[in-house]
C-alpha cells in the first residue's frame, strides 16, 4: 500500500517538482532574442558549453530505463547483460571523429538533423524522407521505455490502481507536465534539469556501492549468491561468466548497439547543441565516466539477488516485472528518506531522455516531412511552431503505448528499434567520409536491410511471444548447425552495406546520374564563428540540379 511509502513518494514528489519547475525556468536561461526558432528551440541556440554538453549528452544515453533494465537483465541472465557496459566504452573512440565531422557540416550549413545533412550530400528527398521516418520510428518506443522505468518507481511504491486509467494516471500527469515545460523551453529545459538529474544518480550509486556490499557481506558473498543462483537455472547460458553459446551474441549486441547508439535522433540533437568542435572532443573523452558509473549500476542486479529481492508480479498472470528488481532492492536496504531520493534519480531520468527523445523527432518531421513536402516556404517561426505541436504529439504517443501496450512489448519494440536505426549508418555515418554510395544504391540498401531485418526479428520467439521475442535470432535458421544466437541489427547493416555497394557499381557502370554534392571539403572541418552558408541555399538550387532519386 502507498500508505507504507509515504515518505518514500513525498521525497519523490518534491524533488520531480523541482526539477519541473526549473523545466519552466529554462525558457529564461541563457534566453535568445527569439525562441520562435528550431535553432533556439530544438538545439539551445547552438551554444552549450563543456559542462553543459557533458551532462545533456550523459543525460540523453544513460536513461531511467538503464537505471532499471540493466541492473534486472544481470539479476535475470548474469554475464550476458553486461554487454551495455563495453559498448559504452567502445563507442567514444568510435565516433570521436565522425561526430566532430557531423558537427562541422551541420554548423556550415544550419543542418537540425542528420535527414537534413543526407538530403545535401546526396541530393536525394527521398533518402532523405527515408532517413527521418527511420528516426522518428526508432525513436518512438525509446520515449516509451523513459515511462517503464517511471512506472516500476511507482508501482514498487505502491501507486497503482484498480483500473487501466487509475494505474497510469500518475505517469499521464507527469507526462504532461514534461510536455508543458518541453513546449515552452525547448532543449534548454533537459540541459538544465539534466545537473540535477545526473547529480541525484551519481550520489544514489555511489552510496550505493559503498553502503549496500557492506550491508550484504561483500562481494565475496555477493557474487557467490549470483553464482548460486545461476547454477540452479535451467537456462545453460546464464551465468556471472559467458559460455561458447552466448559469446557470438555478445559481442554481436555490444559492437551494434555501439554503432547505433550515436545514429539516434536525439543522441545527434545533444552533439549539434554544443558551441564548437573542441566542445565535442573533449566530451568523446569525458564521457567514457558513464560507462564507469553504468559498470556499477550494472551490479545492482547481483547485488539484489544476495539481498534476496523477489520482483513485483506482472501485468500477466504468472509473470513478473524485473524492472522492478532496483526499486525493491532501494526500498528493502535503504532508509526511506534515501530510498525516496533514488526514486527520484529514476524518475527524473526518464524526464531528461523523453524531452530530448521527442524534440529529436520532432525536428525531424518539421525539417524533413513537413518543410519538404507540405511547406516548402515555411518561416522559421513556423518551423518553431510546428515542432512545439509534433513533440506534444510524439509524448502522447509513447503515453499510448504504455496505456495500451504489454511494457514488456514496449521492450521488444526498442531492440527492433536498434535494428532499424542501424540501417541508416551508410548514408549518415559513411556519408560523412565518402560520397562514393549512389544515393539510389544507398536507397535500395535501406529497404533490403531493413526487410531482411524485420523478417529476422518475426523469427525471434520468446518465452511470452512467438514473434518479435528479441533481436538474439538462432544461426539454425541459416542452415548453421549449432544453438549460437547472433544480433539481428549486424547482419542486416552488412547486407545492407553489401547491397548498397554492388547496386552503387551497376548504376555507376550504366552512367546513371548521381545528383549534385552540396557541401565542400572544407565544411568538415568548419568551427564556431567561420562563415555559414545560408540556410536553404542548397534547396533554393533544386531547380538547376539534375533530377533526384
């Protein structure tokens, strides 16, 4: 009963109001002269500074839904759900150059998205249309996963109702109140609230790894517990160490979702509000501290099955919610009053993450849906406008699928989503270094990528689902004799790079046009305060181009 919590909800209740407010005090921070402008409102005027990009970006990546979902992954199938851990930390080597290049070319040319970066470079709408539907799709189910982790704060809390409405009407109230402060102040209400956000997270984890392992035993005990546990499973893959079953996947997983995670609307949206290329650099290096603090998050799972933590029941009968599995360990072994402020720490992660997730998309369909192909004249405040609408749009979608939805659907739906994003890296992140892909080849790569994708994922069976069960799918069904399991997302983006290529090669032999390059060598590597070209230029030259895939 809540009644039990009442400490616990008014520590969390304070502290989400606080950062509410300060989500509507953001409008005045570091105020422009216009806010009626994507540039000020969708990306904070360009002007973030290191601190400020530091903690937006470790704000946008590691979210409320990582703060419960990597933890209950450990405390489900051990080793295997520590795989976010190494991808974090290969990523920032990986993209350290490519965002800086991203950042320079968006600078010169006032790109939003990176749909708008693929519509110049390859002189192609419709690749273009592409790349921002994948976006906005892959987005979707990743605002709903920010309401997953809310949710098993408030259900571990005892905030739950009888009904449908009754159950998640706290989650629609909040969510309202994010798109209220989101609607108002743009970027500039998740940069602000994101210092508060992290700060809460680092002092609940810290405390955590001191207090809870002294409270528990020690490692020693810790793991020994885990050990146990596994050994009794009937499942042979799981286990605080991989087996020659499980290795495949891993990595698979790790290097894909590294590569995807930086080709995420709203993961560009925080590197193209930074004021410079040094900004950017320095956060590559910088932000690897994440993955630290993601590495100690991560032991929460095992340090729950030594505290002896048993999940909330699902929303099936017979099921159980591991989401639940952080907030119960909190609830069981912190005093009230803290287990409150960790509380908070997942909730007002969720808000930062879901603000710039919905800003992200909804950029995406102003720039690139609704200024090409609805209203080519539109005004920048027109643009600021229909951004503000879309975002509040796109929350009430993820609302939806929370209401409506089984969440662990909802989880599904984001490891699809991973698959999708990751059929833009050729245009996106290639993009960036070679224009050598035909824009056409680029194309007929995405749709056969992305077919061959879905039609992996339909194969995934889960224990509660015979189709679209997760993104581990069995070599068996290649023929392969063995039970190893491989990441749908790398063999689709390498067929889709096989395809792209030989189709590139035949256009290329039959002397098919390949459209106009609308940048220069030279905006790779532009920074604050060099000249930018103005803002349209490249469309207002349509006319005199060549016809466009």
């Amino acid at each position: 009963m809540w009644r039990d919590h009442l400490t616990e909800i008014i520590v969390f209740s304070v502290l989400f109001l606080l950062v509410s407010a300060m989500g509507f005090v953001a409008a005045r921070w570091r105020a422009p002269k216009d806010m009626a402008h994507l540039d000020e409102w969708g990306l904070g005027g360009r002007s973030f500074g290191g601190w400020i990009t530091w903690f937006l970006v470790g704000g946008d990546l590691y979210t409320a839904y990582t703060f419960v979902a990597v933890p209950a992954l450990m405390f489900g199938a051990g080793a295997a759900g520590f795989f976010a851990v190494p991808y974090t930390i290969v990523i920032y080597p990986l993209v350290f150059l490519v965002l800086v290049r991203l950042w320079s070319v968006s600078h010169r040319h006032g790109f939003v998205t990176p749909a708008d970066f693929v519509r110049t470079r390859f002189d192609s709408p419709v690749l273009a249309l592409l790349i921002a539907i994948t976006g906005i799709v892959a987005t979707m189910p990743y605002i709903a996963l920010q309401l997953v982790g809310i949710e098993a704060v408030l259900k571990t809390m005892g905030v739950t109702g009888d009904n449908a409405l009754a159950r998640h009407l706290p989650i629609i109230i909040a969510f309202a109140i994010l798109a209220a402060y989101t609607y108002q102040s743009g970027l500039r209400a998740p940069a602000l609230i994101a210092f508060v956000k992290d700060s809460l997270i680092y002092i609940v984890i810290l405390v955590a790894i001191v207090y809870l392992p002294y409270k528990l035993g020690g490692w020693g005990d810790i793991f020994a517990a885990a050990d146990a546990k596994f050994d009794a499973s009937p499942n042979p893959n799981d286990g605080i160490l991989l087996n020659g079953n499980n290795q495949l996947q891993y990595v698979t997983l790790a290097l894909g979702s590294a590569l995807a995670l930086f080709l995420y609307p709203h993961s560009i949206t925080g590197v193209l509000a930074s004021k410079n290329r040094d900004v950017i650099k320095r956060n590559m290096s910088a932000l690897p501290a994440y993955s630290l603090l993601l590495g100690l998050i991560a032991l929460l799972g095992y340090m729950a099955i030594a505290a002896g933590v048993k999940p909330l029941p699902g929303a099936k009968e017979g099921t159980v919610d591991s989401n639940t599995v952080v907030p119960l360990l909190f609830d069981q072994q912190f005093p009230d009053w803290f287990a409150g402020v960790a509380y908070a720490a997942i909730g007002i992660g969720a808000l930062v993450p879901a603000a710039i997730m919905s800003i992200a998309a909804a950029n995406l369909f102003t720039r690139n849906i609704y200024k090409e192909y609805l209203k080519r004249d539109a005004s920048p405040a027109q643009e600021a406008n229909v951004s503000k609408i879309t975002s509040l749009v796109v929350k009430v979608g993820a609302v939806a699928c929370i209401v409506f939805l089984d969440p662990q659907f909802s989880i599904d739906l984001q490891l699809i989503g991973g698959v999708i994003i990751l059929q833009t890296l050729p245009a996106v992140a290639l993009g960036l270094y070679t224009r050598w892909f035909h824009r056409t080849g680029l194309i007929v790569g995405w749709a056969v990528g992305m077919g061959l994708g879905m039609w992996m994922l339909y194969q995934v069976a889960s224990p509660t689902r015979k189709h679209f069960g997760g993104s581990a799918f069995p070599l068996s069904e290649f023929g392969f004799d063995t039970t190893r399991t491989i990441y749908v997302g790398i063999v689709a983006v390498a067929v889709n790079l096989a395809v792209a290529a030989l189709v590139t090669l035949a256009l290329r032999a039959a002397k098919v046009a390949e459209g106009v390059d609308g940048t220069t060598p030279d905006d790779y590597f532009a920074d604050e305060g060099d000249p930018r070209v103005t803002p349209g230029a490249e469309r207002d030259a349509d006319s005199a181009r060549e016809p466009v895939a």
